[in-house]
C-alpha cells in the first residue's frame, strides 16, 4: 500500500497531464484536494481488500 502511495504522488509530482486525467482538470491544471480524495479512496479499497482477508490493515 505504502509504495501504491508513494508511486502516485509521485506521479502526480511529475505528470500534470496524467494527474488531471486521473482526478479530472481545472482551468488551472488539477484539484489538489481531489488528489487527496483520490488517495483516500485507493487507501479505503486497501483496508475492505484486507477486511476481507480477515488481515489488518
């Protein structure tokens, strides 16, 4: 999970043109809050994936 993360930030960092494809654009390039939100749901999908495994996330 931690390197999902860390790959995307990175991503993110370095290709505004993939970034505002991944979280949808703005007129001034992409929403950093959105970002967020898209780190949140990945970090959501990790923990029910886990759940579901009867493991901790």
């Amino acid at each position: 999970m931690g390197e999902a993360l860390s790959q995307s930030q990175r991503v993110v960092a370095d290709r505004d043109a993939l970034s505002t494809m991944l979280v949808g654009g703005v007129a001034d390039g992409f929403d950093l809050a959105e970002v967020g939100r898209m780190f949140s749901r990945i970090t959501e999908a990790h923990t029910k994936r886990m759940a579901a495994l009867g493991l901790a996330a």
